[in-house]
C-alpha cells in the first residue's frame, strides 16, 4: 500500500512572501533552528521579535527579547522549544495572551499530533518543517539556496490567512527556493520519530555498537573495529545521500556489493521488521511521546560516554584529524 504522491511547491508563484508583510512574529525559543528561522525570516523583510529565557544571543544577534505577553499583538507565534515542555509553555504563558486571529507555527508536528496543545477555535494551526538542521538552513539561505520543508495546515484562523502565512513563513526561510512539500501534522511527526528511532540514531547506534563488539569479543584490536564499524560509516552515507542506493552500490567495491546483498538477505528478516512494528506502534499510539513528556525515558548518555568505543573513537578521529599548529 502506498499514500498519493505528495505535492511539491516552488518559486516565489507557488510559495509568496506576501502573506508576512505589514505582519508580526513572535519566535519562541532560540537554539539552532529558532535562531535560524529568526535570521532568515528578518533578512527576507518580516519583523520578528524573540521570547527566550536565555536572551544573551538573540540580544547579540539584535533581536528585541520580549515577554510572551507579546502574544496578543504577533500575527505568527513559532514554536522553536523542546517537544517535551511546548504544552506547558503554551497553557500557562501564551494561551491568555493569544490574538484572536492568531496564527500558531510548529517546526515539528509533535505537540498537535499528541494533542499536548489544544488550540481554541478560530486560532490557525500550520507548520513548516524543514528537512534539515538548523545550521544547515542559515547557510543555504546566505547561499541564497534553501533547505526543502514540509508544509502542513491543520485549521484556518477566523480570517483565512493560516495558509498564506504558512507559505511566507516558508519562502522566508528559503524553503520555497528549493521546495516546500505538503504534508500532515500526522504524517510528519510519525514517519521522523520513526525514522529517528530505527535508523538514523537508533538502528545506527545500535549496529555500530553491535558490531563494534562482535570484532572486539573475537579477539580483533578495538582501533581496527572502530575503524570498520563506526568510522567508515560516514563514507558510504555521503554516497548514499547523494546519489541513492543502487548507486551507491555501484560506487563500492565488488567484494563489499556481493557481502553487503547477502548480509541485507540475513538481518533483514521477520525478527527485524517485528521490531520496527513495535516502534511504528509506539509512535502511532502516543506512547513514545508520553514517555517523553513524563521523562520517563531515562537518558544513557552517561553510560555511552564510558563505553570503550568512546574511548577509542576519540583516539582513531584524533588520528584522522591531526590539530596542527
């Protein structure tokens, strides 16, 4: 079974900056992809101002830092916080203040898919999701470039502007150079904590570290594991980024084609996609975010630190990249 193609916007026609002008936004929040949206959006025209409880770079970065109270007068209030703590910043801090006609933006579909906020009627709900780090759509903005974005609406506002300003909001950024890609609150927030969860942070922590000590408990030098297991990693992911699977296939050697099809055939099995079931449930069913907004997912940062594939990937990434005076 497979979903209708999605449609791809791009170019000032598809994706106007006109639904911003003469407009306000209040950003909330100003790590990596707050302080991003706020540059971005600023050097394409819109005023933005910035609510944060830490204000000394948004200051630096000459922001005006305002309470949330600025809520009642911001035409698009951006949600650039941790999923975990949204609903209790929007419930206690925005929600008296919120202007009527009011529009409220979310970088990620976290806290409207689980409901941890409950906008009342007449509010406008829209999201604007770019595909990349925060890091990444500052330069490619400066590069005059962007960084392609899903685009979601969940309710207009009372005067039907929810769309267009969530179609500025992504030509401001730089995502309607590219392209801006429409999707659901659902649709995003599943497929990315999917994915988060069984292949780019977890499945691939979870190889790399499996393998790591299949070599080591077999008697290989820990230096030559990490090596193959974990540093290599990244060689084979830029082909893979770039130019797709089969072609990437054909940019490694033979001997790693014909051993990478056969060990595909073996750890690709009903056990494997059993599990990948049972983490697509946890997401669909709201049970992976209960967790983390009760933090009741106790962090294992500590305990990966003192692995000894810590250690020796410090040792072999000092090797491969030599401070020089």
């Amino acid at each position: 079974m497979s979903a209708e193609k999605l449609t791809i916007l791009k170019g000032p026609a598809d994706v106007p900056l006109s639904g911003l002008t003469g407009k306000k936004v209040l950003l909330i929040g100003y790590g990596n992809q707050g302080r991003s949206h706020a540059l971005n959006l600023r050097d394409s025209g819109i005023e933005v101002v910035v609510s944060t409880r830490n204000a000394r770079k948004a200051t630096a970065d000459d922001f005006k830092v305002v309470p949330n109270t600025e809520a009642a007068s911001a035409d698009l209030i951006i949600f650039a916080l941790p999923d975990e703590i949204q609903g209790e910043i929007f419930h206690h801090e925005i929600l008296p203040h919120l202007n009527p006609n009011g529009v409220l933006g979310f970088i990620h579909g976290f806290s409207i898919r689980y409901k941890h906020i409950d906008p009342p009627a007449g509010i406008g709900v829209v999201m604007v999701a770019p595909k990349g780090p925060g890091i990444t759509v500052r330069q490619r903005y400066l590069e005059n470039t962007g960084v392609p974005a899903l685009l979601a609406v969940e309710r207009e506002n009372t005067t039907n502007t929810a769309r267009s300003i969530a179609l500025a909001w992504a030509a401001g950024i730089g995502s309607g150079r590219t392209a801006v890609i429409k999707s659901t609150f659902a649709d995003e927030t599943e497929t990315d904590l999917f994915g988060e969860q069984a292949i780019i942070v977890g499945g691939l922590a979870a190889l790399v570290r499996a393998a790591y000590e299949t070599l080591v408990n077999a008697g290989y030098p820990p230096e030559l594991a990490y090596i193959e297991c974990c540093h290599e990693v990244k060689q084979v992911a830029d082909i893979l980024h770039e130019k797709g699977m089969s072609e990437m296939m054909s940019a490694i050697s033979n001997t790693a084609e014909m051993g990478a099809y056969e060990a595909m055939d073996l750890l690709d099995d009903e056990h494997l996609r059993s599990h990948f079931r049972t983490i697509l449930q946890g997401v669909k069913d709201g049970s992976f975010a209960k967790r983390l907004v009760d933090q009741s997912i106790a962090s294992k940062r500590e305990e990966l630190a003192h692995h000894e594939i810590d250690k020796i990937g410090k040792e072999i990434r000092s090797l491969m990249h030599p401070k020089t005076d």
